[in-house]
C-alpha cells in the first residue's frame, strides 16, 4: 500500500499556495491526468485489444497514424473538453485547433499536447509518451483561434509527460523545480517518487540519430566527432551513446542521469529546420528541463524565447546538461 503523496494532493497543495486560485487549473490538471491514466491502459494492452499496426490515414504532416495514436489524442480531447477550463486544445494529430463543442462551457487556458510521442516504438514494445503543456488564453471564455496559441514556451504555466514504459509516470513542472509521479494501478493513482529532479550539469552521454550525420550543421558534426574521440580526443573523456527515438523516454533518462538529446537542424529536407515540433514537444520538454536546471536550446537560440509563427512549426532541440549543451551552443556561435 502505498503512503505517499499523490498527484491530486499535490496539484491541491499547489494551488493552496496561490491566492485566489479558483481551482479551475487543479481540476484542468486532473483531467489530464486522467487522460494520461487511460492512454496507459490503451498502450499497455497492445495487440491484445487490436490497437496496434498503422490506420489508412495520415496525418497533417504526411506521417502514417498508428491506431493508438488516433486513440489517445481522442482521450486526451474526451478527458478535457467538458469541464469549462479551455479555450481550446491544440494536437500534434489535428490540423487545426480543436473547438471545444457548443454544449460546453468555456475557460480561461489553452492546452496543446502530442497524445502519443514516439508512436512508431509502439509495435516494437519500446517506450512512448504523451507531452503537454498549458498556457493561459489570451481571449478567456472566446473560442480560440490559432493566433492565441502562438505564445513563446515563456508562457507556458504548466508542462508535463507522462512515460508509458516499464512503469508509467507522470513529470510536471509549474514553473518552480520538476516533480515525478510513478502510477501505481492498483491505487489508481499517481504518487510523488521523484521529488525536486534536478539534471547534473555534466554529462558523458550524447543522444542523437547518428544517421542523419552526412545532413547536420558542422556545429553537430564537431561535437559528436570530438565525443566520439573519447579520452583522446580535445574532450578528454569517454562518452557513451544512447538512442531511443522516443523524445519522452530520452528526456526522462536525462533527467535521471543526465545527458544531452539532439534533435538538430539538418539538411535532410530543406523545408523542415528540425524534426521535433515546437508548441508540443519542444517547449514543454524546454520547460521541464530548464526547471531541472538544464538547458534547452536550437543551437542559435534558447527554446523558450522563440516567437512561434505557426502551430506545427518545426525547430532544432539541443536539450539536457547544462555545460554540455554549453558547449554545442558555442561551437554554433563560432
Ligand atoms: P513523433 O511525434 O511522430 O512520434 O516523432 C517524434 C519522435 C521523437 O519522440 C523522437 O525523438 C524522434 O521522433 C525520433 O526520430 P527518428 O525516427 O528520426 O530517430
Ligand atoms: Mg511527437
């Protein structure tokens, strides 16, 4: 059994500590925590339930939608657009933004999510996540349009993932320091595990899809020859390589151990500066790094200062311990 605080209480005391808070944003935060409980169980269950393998349809960006992915973001909009907190909701799988129906109240947020990250590791039995992140409506109790949702990650009052891997967990910050819940199903709930993470400011491990080598920037190029170099190398150190390509399992291994994750610029296809996509994977991830005393940046500029100009706009992401992102910002900047 367990004795530890659980998620509710700890989004309750949270609020507590704000005057004059309405409890509007700890009832937001419940349902997404729901949402995240349910996806667990879909993705959990796999082939038993026929969830698995690609749908005929694509999505907005051309890619191939898993059947799990189309089930998960319809949780993450059936969990959250009832209850009056939101403006609107913003999807990685849905072109436009989600207007939240006639029959129910307005709010005062905006919630964008990627209901199911890494999707592709779903056949193969390997981690996968959903990323959130919320920001206050700039036009409160009015329909939103895409132009509210266009806030740089600075904005951002609350991010979050929940990591559907050996066990589920649930990571969050609210701007001050970075908290993990581990779920435990036969409770139902989430319990605090992983008080105030913080990420070591040094590392020797990189991530990176060492495929797109021949595309990257030389910046990319020097960084990962002179870690490769090891001992011998100007590093001076070993360096040891993982790659998941599953942003969520990735991050959640840096803020365990540390580690640098790119995801760089490359010239693979000119019309995309990156691969991740700012609004729902980038800048919550940016957030919850940063607030674990890391660092997220493009290489040029820190991730939370970007201007967004449209809502699946791509970026660069150069995420983790603070000295070596450090580094690859300075090789940029040569
Ligand atoms: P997705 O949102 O379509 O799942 O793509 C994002 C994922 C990230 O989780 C991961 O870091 C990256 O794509 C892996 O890309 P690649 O397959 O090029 O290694
Ligand atoms: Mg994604």
């Amino acid at each position: 059994m367990h004795t530890g605080t659980t998620l509710t209480q700890f989004i309750i005391e949270e609020q507590r500590r704000i005057p004059g808070a309405t409890g509007d944003f700890t009832g937001l935060l419940n349902d997404i925590v729901t949402a995240c409980k349910a996806i667990s169980n879909a993705v959990n269950k796999g082939a038993l339930v026929g969830i698995m393998g690609a749908l005929e349809s694509q999505n907005v960006q051309g890619e191939v939608q898993k059947k799990l992915d189309v089930i998960s973001n319809d949780i993450m909009i059936r969990s959250n657009e009832w209850a009056g907190h939101l403006a609107g909701m913003a999807s990685e799988e849905l072109d436009e933004p989600y207007a939240i129906p006639d029959k129910y109240p307005l709010g005062k947020y905006l919630l964008l999510f990627d209901p199911l990250d890494g999707s592709s590791n779903v056949d193969v039995n390997i981690s996968v996540g959903s990323i959130f992140s919320i920001l206050r409506a700039p036009r409160p109790n009015r329909p939103a349009v895409v132009e509210d949702f266009l806030q740089p990650g600075t904005q951002q009052v609350c991010a979050g993932y929940a990591l559907y891997g050996s066990s589920t967990m649930l990571v969050l910050t609210l701007g001050h320091g970075v908290n993990g819940f581990t779920l435990d199903r036969e409770v139902g709930e989430f319990i605090l595990t992983h008080p105030n993470m913080t990420i070591p400011a040094d590392t020797k491990e990189f991530a990176i899809n060492a495929s797109n080598r021949r595309f990257w920037e030389p910046p990319v190029q020097r960084y990962v020859e002179e870690c490769l170099a090891g001992k011998e190398g100007p590093r001076g150190k070993d360096f040891n390589m993982r790659w998941v390509a599953s942003m969520v399992a990735e991050v959640h291994r840096i803020l365990t151990r540390g580690g640098i994750f790119m995801y760089p610029r490359d010239t693979k296809d000119p019309s995309k500066p990156g691969k991740l996509r700012l609004m729902y994977e980038a800048n919550p991830m940016a957030m919850i790094v940063e607030q674990a005393g890391g660092a997220a940046s493009t290489g040029y500029e820190r991730i939370l200062d970007i201007q967004p100009e449209s809502l699946h706009q791509r970026v660069p992401v150069i995420l983790g311990s603070r000295n070596e992102v450090e580094v690859v910002v300075g090789y940029h900047q040569n």
